[in-house]
C-alpha cells in the first residue's frame, strides 16, 4: 500500500494512493480453481484525489480504478468510481453540500461447479444536505439521496435503490486525551 499527496499552492491538493490484496476469504477454498487459496485472487485499486478550497467553498474528488482476479477467468474485471462534493459554508454556524457519485462494482460470486460469475454493477447517486455546526466539534447534518442505476442482478431487495433522507449527528472527541493524567 502506498500514498502520496503534495499541496502545491495555499488551498490546492492532489493525492494518489495504490493498494493491492485478496479480497476473498479462507471459507471459498474448496470452491476455488484445484491448486490454488483465496490468497490468489487480488483486488488492485488505484486512486487520485483532488481537493481545493478558496474562502467559504470546498470541492473534493475521487476518482478510482479497480481491478479483480476472478476465479476460473482468465484476465481481471475492470471497474470504475468517483465522487465529486461541493461544499459552501453560509453563516459560521450553517453550510450546504452537494454530492454526485456513480460506483461500478462486480459482483462477484461462485455460479457453479468450476464456474464464478462477475457481473458489474453501475449505480449512481446524488446527495443534498444541510448542516449545522453547534460548535467546532458538533454538527448535525440534514441529507436527501437519491440512487438509481442497474438493479444489482436481478436482487433488488438486497440492493434497493431510491431515495433516502438521513438526520446525522456527529461530535468529534479524542479518546486518548481520557487517559492522560494531569501533572
């Protein structure tokens, strides 16, 4: 796994990460290829981040390629991934956010005896929130998302799509500063 990130100028910062590993588990050997372990079958990500700020307003970005080893396939499935957010603070206390994102993703799964099927899935979604900041720690948050894009295989009780309103709380705390002791 390696990352590396640079700011050029004030405001200004790009990214770019790699990482590569099984993503299978022990429990799927005997479903496997004769002679080869979960260990053999890779995921390999790649991915760029872009983030800019200037006075109240925040764009961040990502942009992500995968690619998975399939059992009894030759070659790799290739997907692709990205968000994009805007963010812009109103009043100290209020801001609004914007989200579009669209997720390409095999499902992967054993379709049989010496056969492991991997359709991609493409779903997209858009996110609209507004928030609150109680303090430099605490803030709710108010979202509205909507999902839509292929059902995910003929399953869309597993993978539903459609909209979605989320209230979200959250208040930042560092754990460690509990076990230090005054001197």
């Amino acid at each position: 796994d390696v990352g590396l990130g640079v700011t050029p100028i004030t405001g200004l910062r790009l990214g770019l990460a790699h990482t590569k590993g099984p993503y299978l588990n022990k429990d799927l050997n005997g479903d496997l290829p004769p002679g080869s372990g979960w260990k053999d079958y890779d995921q390999r990500v790649w991915g760029l981040e872009f983030q800019f700020s200037r006075g109240y307003a925040e764009l961040n970005s990502e942009l992500v390629f995968t690619r998975y080893d399939i059992p009894f396939q030759t070659g790799s499935t290739d997907v692709m991934g990205y968000f994009v957010e805007f963010k812009y603070t109103l009043t100290p206390r209020f801001y609004c956010a914007f989200r579009l994102e669209r997720n390409e993703y095999p499902l992967i799964y054993d379709g049989g005896v010496s056969y492991w099927l991997a359709p991609k899935v493409k779903v997209h979604n858009v996110e609209i929130g507004l928030g609150y900041r109680f303090s430099a720690d605490t803030q709710l948050k108010l979202a509205y998302r909507y999902d839509y894009g292929d059902e995910a295989y003929g399953s869309p009780d597993l993978y539903p799509l459609g909209h979605s309103l989320a209230l979200q709380l959250s208040h930042h705390f560092d754990v460690m500063s509990w076990l230090q002791t005054e001197k």
